[in-house]
C-alpha cells in the first residue's frame, strides 16, 4: 500500500454534549480515491472542517503529507470544495477561475479553462457571465472546474454531485477517473453509495452512523 497522504487518528469531536466523531481512525493512501460515506448527519463535513482547520478538535490528530493539520502547509497541495459551494456574487465565471488560479499558484490558460468547462458540460458563455446569475448545477460545475484545474495533489470534495444532472455527473465521474488516472488522491465525501462505489478504491463510514447506515442499507437492498 502506498504512503497514507492524510492520517486520522482517534479524532474526536463534540458540539456541546452531542458527540459528532468518535475515535476516526484511518489514512487516504496516496494516489487512491477514498469514499467518506454515512447518512446526513454521521458527521462527513466536521470531520471535514476538522481537516481543514476550520474547527478545533477535542482530541485526537490529523496530518496531511506528515504535517499536522493546524500547520498552514497542511493545506498547501490540496484543493477543497465545500458542501455548499458558492462563487462570489459580483465575478464573472472567468474572474472566479482566474482568482482561484492564482490562488493555487496556476497559470490562467484560456484553452484549458474552456477544455474544462466543455468537460462540465458547462457553456463557454458562462465564462462572461455573473456568477450571480448561474443556476445551482451550473455553480457546482464552476467550482469542480476550480478544483480540477488547480494541479493539486489532493482534491477533497464535499458532495461534489449534489446539483448536478445526470449528464454531469457522469462528466464529473470521468474527470474524478482522469484525475485518479493521474496519479492523484482524491477524498470524496458522499450520503449517495452509488456516487462511491462508482470512482472510489475504498470506502469509509465514520462510526457514529454506521449502525443505521448499515441498516439502511439492507433495507433498500
Ligand atoms: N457548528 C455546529 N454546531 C452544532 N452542531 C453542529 C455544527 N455543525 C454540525 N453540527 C451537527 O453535527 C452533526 C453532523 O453534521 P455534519 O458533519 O454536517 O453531517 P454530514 O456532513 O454527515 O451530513 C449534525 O447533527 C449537525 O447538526
Ligand atoms: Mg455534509
């Protein structure tokens, strides 16, 4: 097995007195794509948050590349896409995709940012437009655009699907495919198995949840 890229060990997290994560315990191998599954509210975005610093842990560490997770650097070949992604208002699709070029230490590449959006199944036109004026589908797209343009080592996408048709999430799918192909690690975060088990090496169920992820499960075969 190859070098775990990030490390959860025994990561436990409370909001108040309701225990969200319990004992997370396990690695992202480098160059695989790893499914974090459970039903919503197992606690797949905090433990998310958890990674990324954007919340304190009770106990336990993380380490991303060997470096603890609180450590900026931790962040620095990754690229994320949160749950509910939204571009700011006031851009353009092409300001949005310049910005987090830059952001990523990119090269704006005209040719490639519209190789990406056709890949989306999203119209070159929306490269003028207001971001204000996308749809939800189309703003997902605009986001997975950024994270898959961004050349980074690790993409880590919360519920990347969700908006999107059926026609662009098998788009979506074949990009998740061609960025594994290249050697990538990819952490997918999805309430949907299928999503899953169609891309990922392996799947994790965080405990809290399990039990009635399991039976859920049984329940619709
Ligand atoms: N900032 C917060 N304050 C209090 N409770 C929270 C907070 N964030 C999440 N929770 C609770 O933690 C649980 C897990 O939420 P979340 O991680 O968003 O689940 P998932 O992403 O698996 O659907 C839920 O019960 C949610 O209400
Ligand atoms: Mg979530």
């Amino acid at each position: 097995m190859s070098e775990p890229l990030v490390r959860f060990r025994a990561v436990n997290k409370s909001f108040g007195r309701a225990q969200v994560l319990r004992g997370i315990d396990f690695d992202v191998p480098a160059g695989e794509c790893v499914g974090l599954a459970g039903l919503n509210g197992a606690g797949k975005t905090t433990l998310i948050k958890c990674l990324l610093d954007f919340c304190d842990l009770d106990s336990g560490a993380i380490e991303v590349h060997g470096v603890k997770h609180h450590r900026p650097q931790a962040r620095a070949r990754l690229a994320f896409l949160p749950e509910r992604f939204t571009a700011p208002y006031f851009l353009t699709g092409r300001e949005f995709i310049a910005m987090m070029l830059q952001l990523f230490g990119s090269r704006y590449e005209e040719e490639r940012v519209r190789a990406m959006f056709a890949a989306l199944d999203l119209e070159a036109a929306a490269l003028e437009q207001p971001v204000r004026a996308y749809s939800k589908g189309m703003t997902q797209k605009l986001g997975l655009a950024a994270c898959f343009l961004s050349g980074r080592d690790l993409y880590v996408l919360d519920e990347p699907m969700s908006g999107l048709d059926a026609k662009a999430r098998v788009r979506a799918k074949d990009l998740l495919l061609k960025v594994k192909s290249d050697g990538r690690t990819v952490f997918l975060i999805s309430h949907s198995l299928a999503d899953i088990e169609e891309v990922c090496d392996r799947m994790i169920v965080p405990h809290l949840g399990t039990r009635a992820f399991l039976r859920c499960i049984e329940a619709h075969g």
